[in-house]
C-alpha cells in the first residue's frame, strides 16, 4: 500500500481526505458507518467539512480506515514534556 502525506487546513480538506479514502476502498457511507459504529449522518457531515464534528469521533473515522495523523509543531517542546504526557496518557487509558 502506498503511503501519502495530505495537508489537512481546515474541515473541507479533512471531508476530502475521509471521502477520497471511503471511495478508494470501495466503501459506501453505510458501510463505513457500521464498520466505525458511527451514524451514516455523521459520516455525510465529515465528508461535507462540518465543523462541529466530534475529534474523538473523527479520530475513530480516521483510524477505521487506516489514516493515522502526525502533527508538525512550531513550537519547541521539551522531549520530557512529551515522554511525560505519553505515559500520563498510557496510564490514564490502561495501556
């Protein structure tokens, strides 16, 4: 599988994005939604660039078909500062 990098600005591009990947795996909104355990709604919202989306719902949408996010910082953070949030997080969630 070929991998890409996609700029994602703003909800329209993130609704391209979603739509683009649906489609090229043959997808239906239906189908999608039910592999997600989302509503058809929700996925016709995100497609449209709805800004009032849920990130963990988006999060999830992302992750069922197989996009992963990375984020570009332009901030220094401090390579402890993220260790620790990781483990918080590791522990907060049990994994």
């Amino acid at each position: 599988m070929r991998q890409s990098e996609v700029f994602i600005g703003d909800m329209t591009a993130l609704g391209d994005l979603v739509r683009a990947s649906r489609l090229a795996q043959g997808l239906t909104r239906d189908d999608l939604a039910i592999a997600a355990g989302l509503s058809p709604k929700f996925i016709t919202h995100i497609e449209a660039g709805k800004p009032t989306a849920q990130i963990g719902k988006v999060l999830h949408l992302l992750a069922e078909l197989g996009i992963t996010l990375r984020a570009q910082v332009s901030v220094d953070i401090p390579p402890a500062s993220a260790t620790k949030a990781l483990q918080r997080r590791r522990t907060t969630h049990g994994r």
